[in-house]
C-alpha cells in the first residue's frame, strides 16, 4: 500500500530531552514536508525537501532540524525540545517529476507530540 | 510572499443543502496550485480537489466544486447535498510551482463545518 508512515503517532517528553520523528514513504517521491497543526493555526510549514540532501525553510523553522540522506526517509530532528513545540506534526510527500501543481500530497497519520 | 485566508472558523448546513467555504489568498508567484483538504475528527487529512492558477475552467470532484476567481484571488469550495460525513475540519491550501518558491506550502486556518440532520 502506497502510504507515508510516520513514528511515534503519540509522544510525550520533558523539555530538552532530544527526540526524532521519522517519516518514511514507499511511493519513491522526490519530494517531502513537515507541517506543524496548532489549534486556530491551521498547518504551518516548518522544513521541505526537493530531494536527497536538498532541504530548504518553511515559515516555522526554529527548533527543528531535517535531514534526507535516503530519498524515502525524512526525520525531523527537536534537539533540545520546549513546551511551544507541542503540537500535532504531519509529514508529507509528493512526486516531482514534473512539478506541477497537480501534484498531490500524500500526508502521514501524524504524530501528537507533548513536551514537558 | 504566500498568504491563505479562511474567514470562516465554523460553518454550519443542513443535511442535503450545498454549503460554500471561503478561501481567498495572496501570492507574487506567477504560477501556482490551490487545494482542499479534509479533516475529519480522527484527523488525517483527506485530498479534494485542486485547481491550477492556468487552468481556464473551474475543477469539480464530485459533489464538490472549486468556484475559482482569479482577479478576486478566491478559490471557495462548494459542497453540493451535504452529508452527515462531511462534518470536518477544511483546509485551503497553495503551493508555488516553477520558480525559487515551488516547494513552500502555505495553508488556511481552517473551517470547521458541522452539517446537521
């Protein structure tokens, strides 16, 4: 099954204890975001990727890391996570081929995570 | 710059009525995609319908339909004879294509439409 697999789906840490999100897809998509949903803020950008070892700033970047070594894989790294980091995360890809528009995302399950 | 505007934080209709959700939005990106998205309560977020910023004829899926009007910059989505199971939250969303910003997304706040029996 074509799908977007994100882990953990339920996390709850204590603020600076560093903690990984992964993100993994199986439908050899160039491209892959992360998103962050708060209550009223609808999903804000945080780090997307055109492709392997390409990654670039969305408009919520502080306090995250990305990496994309593997072009299926797209880990979003909290270093040192604080209590305005918790939030629902959702990982996302698309194909890029020929990157129009049309070209849908795919979203994870997401992953609720709470800092203490 | 991207901006998406959703005016509505919650929209109620009656079962088998058509209801019409806001979105209007700003760019300088001379080409673009605009999107709905689903999100029930359990929370994964569901595809709709797209639009392209080119595209001369308005998208439809189903019962749904995307009333595009590119010199207001509003892209408001009709769902045509509500459901019960169309109670959820709705993004609209855009995404640049073709210049130095394809790959940055923004979306709406999001409206929460309750459809009621």
């Amino acid at each position: 099954e074509a799908q977007v697999t994100q882990n953990p789906r339920y996390l709850i840490t204590v603020t600076g204890k560093k903690l990984t999100v992964t993100c993994s897809q199986n439908m050899n998509h160039e491209y892959m975001s992360w998103y962050r949903q708060d209550p009223g803020l609808g999903l804000r950008q945080i780090y997307y990727s055109m492709n392997v070892e390409v990654t670039d700033k969305g408009d919520v970047p502080e306090g995250y890391k990305v990496s994309r070594k593997e072009k299926r894989n797209f880990p979003l790294i909290l270093e040192s996570p604080s209590p305005n980091q918790t939030s629902l995360y959702f990982c996302a890809s698309t194909p890029i081929r020929s990157f129009s528009g049309a070209n849908v995302l795919t979203f994870g399950a997401g992953s609720r995570l709470t800092v203490l | 710059a991207q901006k998406i505007t959703q005016t509505q934080p919650g929209m109620f209709v009656q079962e088998k009525e058509a209801v019409t959700l806001d979105c209007t939005y700003d760019t300088s990106d001379p080409s673009y995609g605009l999107f709905w998205y689903k999100q029930p309560s359990s929370g994964e977020m569901i595809f709709l319908i797209y639009q392209g910023s080119y595209d001369q004829q308005n998208a439809t899926e189903g019962r749904y339909s995307l009333n595009f009007q590119k010199a207001r910059k509003s892209a408001n989505l009709v769902i045509s004879a509500s459901q019960l199971g169309d109670s959820a939250m709705y993004f609209c969303a855009m995404r640049a294509t073709y210049n130095t910003n394809a790959g940055k997304s923004t979306f709406g706040d999001g409206t929460t439409l309750t459809v009621k029996p």
